[in-house]
C-alpha cells in the first residue's frame, strides 16, 4: 500500500516478533520489585486521607460540635448539698448474743459486723423506699410543677462516702434546686436516724424478751430435773442428797473390817505358833523374860558362830585379832547360856487361850465377810439407779449455773443498753449551697469539640479504611512490579493549559507539570528494546478509560518534540478518539482509518502541528471500521515506516481492560507505558491488565502514576510558586528551554 515495504526483518504473513522490555542498563533504571499483595494501611495514607478529606472532617464536627455545645449551654446548674452522719454498730454481749444464736432463738443481728452493719445501712439510706418517704412528708416543699417523680429524682441524685478510717459518711444531694437539695438531704438523714433509732430499740427489746424466754425456759428445765431427783430418792432411799450411796459406803466399811479381823488372825495364829516353839514347862507353860534372853543369846551365838566360820574361810592365821576376838565373845555367850540353864526353874503350866482366840475371830470375820458380799449385791442392784441419779444432779447443777449466768448477763445487758449511744447521729447539716457543681462548660465545650473533631476525623479514617483504591505511586510500583517512569500531579484546569479538553504543558512549560513529563521522557531515554536499538516506538495505555492516557501521550509527545526529538503522535484509539481537537486542521484528514482502508498514504495524513518537531496522526472516521484492522499487516507496516522517518513514535492506544485492541498493538512497539490515575482503581483491575498485557507478550515499560495529589512535593524541587500547577514567570531556564528546540533545529539542519 501506497509503496511502503515491509520491515526487513518482517517476512510475508509473518507475525511482528513478540519481545518483552529489556532495559539497555539496568543499573539506571528502577528494579522492578516482586509483586507482592496489598501491605494494608499505614499511618502515612491515615494523614494523607485527613489532608485531601479535611472538608468532610469539619463537616461532620461542626454540625456535631456546634449541637453539643449548644446543649451544653442548655444545661441547667447542679448545685450539692452535703452533710456528715455518724453510724456506729450497737454492740451487745457478744456471749449473751452468741448464747441466744446458739440456742436458736434468734438475735444474729445483735453482733453483726461493724463494716457490714455500715454498709447494710447506707444500703438502705440510698434506697428508693426512703426518698419516697421524704418527698411524701409534709414538711417539706413540694417538687415543682412538671416533676414526673421527685423520688427517682432524689434517689438518683443522692451519693454517700465514707471517710477512711473512720464511722463517718458524707451524704450528698445533687439538684436543680439549692435550697430543696439541702432540705430534701437533711429530712432524709432525719428520717434515716429515725429508723435506725427504732430498730436498734426493738433490737434492744427483742433481745432481752427472748433472753427472759430462754431464762424461764431455763428454770422450768431446772424444776422438772429437781422433781426426778426427788422421785428417784424417794424409789430409793440409800441414795443420799449429796449423790452417794449408802450401800457402797456400807460395803466400804465392812471391807475395811475384814480387813483388820484378817490381821487379828494372823497375829494370833503367831502367837500360837511362838508358844508351840517355845514352850515354858511343856505345852501350855507361860513364856517369861527369862525365855526370851535366852531365845536371844542363842540366836547370838548363832550369828558368831557363822561369823567365826566366814572369818576362818577367809584367813588361814591362827593369831587373827578379829579371830581372837569372836572367840572370846562366843565364850562369854555360851557360858551366860549355860548359867541360864543351870539356874532355870521349869514353869508352871497355863491353859492355851491362843486356839480359842482364833476360832472366835475366825467366826467374827465370816460374819463380816458374808454381811459384805450381800451388801455388795445390794450395791450392784442400786447401780444403774444411781447412775441417772448422778446424770440428773450433774444436770441440775448445769441448768443452775447457766441460770445464775443468764441473769448475770441479763442485767449487764440492761445496763449496757441503758447507756448506749444512738446508732447514727448528725455530725454536719446540709446548708444551702451557694455555687454550683455541674456542669463544667468550659470542659465539656472542650470535649464535645475533641469528640467532634475525633468522629470527623474517625469517619475519614473509616473510609480511607474501606478505600482500596491506589493513590500512592510507590504501591502501584510495588504491587505490579514495575518500575515507575514517571509521576504526574493533578492540574487545574485554566484556559491558558486547556488545549482540545486535554492538559497542554508546552503553553506553560515552567510549570511542575512540564517537568513532570520531561522526567518521564528521561525515564524512556536509557531504554532499549529488543532487539538492542533505542525505543523509538510507544504505545500509552490504560486499565480502563478516563486514567489520562491520552493527555499523557499528548503531553509526552509534546516534551519529546520540545527537547528536538522528529516526534510523531498518532492517536489508534478507534473507539473513543479524544486527540483530534486538540490541533487544527486534524478534523479534515483522512487519518488512520483513510490510511488502512487504502484511500491516501500515511504521508498525507499526518498534520504539522504548530509546535516544531510535532506531527499528529489523528484516528479519522472509525464509524463502520472493524476493530480487527489494528493487528493487519498494512497497520504494521506503517509503524515500521514512521518509525524509520522519526525519532520518537507514540501511540495513543485504547485502554485494556475488556477489550483486545491494546493487546494486538502492543506486539507492534518496542515498549509500552501503563497510565495510572491516583485513587481511579484498585490494584486488582490494574494487575489484570498487566496480566492481559503479559500474556499477550507486550513489553512493558513501567507505570506512569498520573493525577497525584497528596505529597506532590516530595517529588518536586521547588518551592509553592510550583505548587499549584502554575510555575513561577519565565525567568532565564525557561527562555533557554523555549529556545532549545530552534538550536537543535538549527544544529540539524
């Protein structure tokens, strides 16, 4: 068609040969990092989120602020009155109290703890029974007219403390009213000291009439004891008062008797037996003084005899003093015996009293002895008789002793209670206070303003939470895994840059939008493709439309022809054409679509733009035009024609998502650049069309991160005169930049 021959290194229906972006030097372009999920939300995308949503964080606050401030100064005055009541436990006889719990006649509450007694009685003192005895008194002032209930009103203002360390209770009364405050609290505590009075007086009267019933319980007790003693006794008269037994005492008694007639016997069955040993003149002879010294000097010789015996059997001398000697007293023993002898006259014979001594004793003590085995038997008849006797005497003395020990306790009792003090007392009545406590306005007028800013700022947050979308450039670059070409601030539109509905930076080429561009065409000079040249040809693309695409390549085109680069744009986007407005004199050519359809060569469609250096090929007439024609053979062989004739070629493409155009003219360029609009997507949408792109082997460039409006300057050098889009008067840099392109021309040439 209209002469143009295939590139040489493309064959007759052969494809144009897929081949991915490799850069020349990797060492000056950006790695391209893993692709890698969403990190989730850190504190720099929360501030950033508060500076673009700023207006949606007052807005909630001041409507939310201005209310809450306005009911704040609504709010009536509190005002607090206060008193201080003294309570203390009343303590009874904790044995007479124990005493009285033990037998189960009531009277726990007589020893109660100290802290539970206090407790138990704030407890009713906050209670809503009580407020509504005091607001129902006639002494004091009826509530005001509208009340719906004064004693939920008093019960829900009344608060009590107690003093560490102390009995002592501060009871308040928070109101509208001061002087009904201060009334209602102290006919409150009246009325409390009241009660407590009287309960501590029918403690009191409880105690001692249940005491006088366990008392007369006591001695009925005692009396019906003292009738079985005195039944028993008179069953059994050997039972004495005292608890004894008379038939033991007797058997003790007779005991003892046998005991000495049995000794009585012995001594005479002795007797008996020393006359038969020793008679005096024959059997019956009387035993004189005479008989029993020579009963003695017998025995003594004896003993010296056995003595001279041991001492012979120890000493063999003959000339032993101690021999000697016992030989000598043996002499005189046994020559006193002999007198004795010789002297002794025979007794007269006596009558033997000793046998009639014994048989008479003898028959004394089986007297005793049978008396005592029946009182013995007595005894054990009596036994278990005497056992209960003894039971109920013991019984008896118990029941005397706890009765002489109630009527002690008793009167002490009475006496103790006579002297008490009262259970609770006013220490400190309620005034009328003067100054109210609540509330604090200029407090809470600061809160309600921090809660409102803390809601509007929440809300900001919630929604920066729930935003998925991308706005920041290093994400897009992280999770693609691209590298980042370039990033474009969002510009405000004016009439000075507004060029055919896109952004034209050439009109002000100072500004932070024409460096932005320039840096991307800096990005795009160390690139190589494929087969080793320069990029000349490069297709701006998108995920979707509306991410800027086409002012980018409009933009991007502009830059390159301002820097002295032969540049041709051509605009290939068949279904929705933006760029013919832009030049004039683009409406009335055939464009691309007279080129494929084979109406005029490719030269005739290409309109001179008034900035040197610049040629546009706009799309024509797409009506009734397959989609099919951008991946012909003619379409191919026009980009290897114009891109042999200029030194940099970039096609405006149609966006990718949904659509396969993008993806049949990427495989005609040596790379291609992915525009990205700040806060358009989610990275899901924009990692599909990388997916579509790389499955279709286009090779990709990197991402151009357009639209960018938080933290633009950390990305730019200069100060606010470029921060808003606008650039400061052209001053020597921008005169030498408007002449840089008729140098290079003229260097050409």
């Amino acid at each position: 068609m209209d002469g143009l021959m295939p590139h040489p290194s493309l064959g007759q229906g052969h494809a144009y040969p897929p081949a991915p972006f490799q850069p020349e030097n990797p060492t000056i372009h950006l790695t391209r990092p893993v692709a890698t999920s969403h990190q989730g939300k850190t504190a720099g995308d929360y501030v950033r989120a508060l500076w673009r949503r700023g207006w949606l964080a007052l807005a909630v606050a001041l409507p939310v602020g201005v209310a809450g401030c306005l009911a704040v100064l609504g709010m009536k005055d509190v005002y607090r009155a206060q008193a201080q009541v003294l309570i203390e436990s009343p303590h009874f006889d904790d044995i007479l109290a124990g005493l009285l719990t033990h037998q189960g006649v009531g009277g726990g509450r007589a020893h109660e703890p100290e802290v539970k007694y206090v407790a138990n009685r704030l407890m009713k003192l906050r209670g809503l029974e009580l407020a509504g005895r005091v607001v129902r008194d006639p002494s004091v002032d009826p509530p005001p007219p509208g009340s719906v209930d004064p004693a939920m009103e008093l019960w829900k203002g009344l608060s009590t403390k107690m003093l560490p360390q102390t009995s002592r209770c501060e009871v308040a009364l928070e109101g509208t009213d001061p002087r009904r405050a201060a009334q209602w609290l102290n006919r409150l505590i009246e009325i409390f000291c009241e009660d407590l009075q009287k309960e501590h007086e029918n403690q009191i009267q409880q105690v001692k009439r249940q005491s006088n019933v366990r008392l007369q319980a006591l001695r009925t007790e005692q009396n019906e004891i003292e009738k079985k003693v005195h039944e028993l006794a008179e069953r059994n008269k050997a039972f004495t008062a005292g608890g004894g037994n008379v038939f033991e005492k007797r058997y003790g008694d007779l005991t003892l008797m046998l005991a000495q007639k049995r000794g009585q016997i012995e001594s005479l069955e002795h007797d008996a037996m020393m006359s038969r040993l020793y008679p005096r003149n024959g059997p019956g002879a009387a035993f004189t003084s005479e008989d029993h010294h020579l009963e003695t000097l017998i025995e003594r010789k004896r003993r010296m005899t056995l003595e001279a015996k041991r001492i012979q059997g120890v000493t063999k001398k003959n000339f032993d003093p101690a021999r000697t000697h016992l030989a000598n007293q043996l002499s005189d023993v046994i020559a006193q015996i002999e007198e004795i002898q010789a002297h002794k006259r025979p007794a007269e014979p006596l009558p033997d009293f000793h046998e009639m001594l014994i048989d008479r004793a003898s028959r004394q003590f089986e007297e005793i002895k049978a008396e005592a085995d029946q009182t013995f038997n007595e005894w054990q008849d009596s036994t278990p008789d005497h056992q209960k006797y003894l039971r109920l005497l013991a019984d008896r003395d118990e029941k005397i002793k706890a009765i002489a020990q109630m009527e002690a306790r008793i009167a002490d009792f009475g006496m103790l209670a006579d002297t008490k003090s009262k259970p609770a007392e006013v220490l400190q009545a309620a005034a009328v206070p003067v100054t109210p406590v609540k509330p604090n306005r200029p407090m809470m007028i600061g809160g309600m303003i921090v809660l409102a800013l803390g809601l509007g700022c929440g809300l900001v947050c919630l929604l920066e939470t729930l935003d998925r979308k991308v706005r920041v450039p290093e994400r897009v670059s992280l999770d693609l895994g691209l590298p980042l070409c370039g990033v474009v601030p969002r510009i405000r539109r004016s009439a000075k840059l507004h060029r055919g509905g896109h952004l034209w930076t050439p009109a002000m080429p100072a500004s932070v939008e024409a460096d932005a561009y320039r840096n991307l065409r800096a990005s795009l000079l160390g690139m190589r493709s494929v087969s080793g040249g320069s990029v000349v040809t490069l297709l701006v693309t998108s995920a979707k439309a509306g991410e800027g695409k086409s002012t980018t390549a409009l933009n991007l085109a502009a830059t390159c022809a301002r820097a002295g680069e032969r540049t041709l744009l051509i605009d290939v986007d068949l279904r929705r054409p933006s760029l013919t407005e832009v030049f004039e004199g683009a409406r009335d050519q055939a464009g691309l679509v007279g080129f494929l359809r084979g109406e005029v060569p490719w030269q005739r469609t290409v309109v001179r733009t008034d900035l040197p250096h610049l040629d546009f090929l706009p799309t024509g007439d797409p009506r009734d035009v397959p989609i099919e024609v951008l991946g012909t053979l003619e379409l191919r062989q026009l980009i290897l024609a114009v891109s042999g004739q200029y030194d940099r070629v970039i096609l405006d493409g149609p966006a990718v998502l949904g659509m396969a155009d993008c993806r049949m003219l990427g495989r005609l360029v040596d790379a291609a650049l992915l525009v990205v609009r700040s806060g358009a997507h989610e990275v899901r949408p924009l990692m599909r069309a990388k997916a579509m792109l790389e499955q279709s082997r286009v090779p990709l460039a990197g991402v151009v991160f357009n639209g960018l409006i938080e933290d633009f300057k950390d990305w730019s050098s200069y100060g606010s005169a470029y921060d808003a889009g606008y650039g400061a008067l052209p001053g020597p840099s921008a005169r030498l930049e408007a002449a840089t392109p008729a140098l290079v021309g003229a260097g050409r040439a």
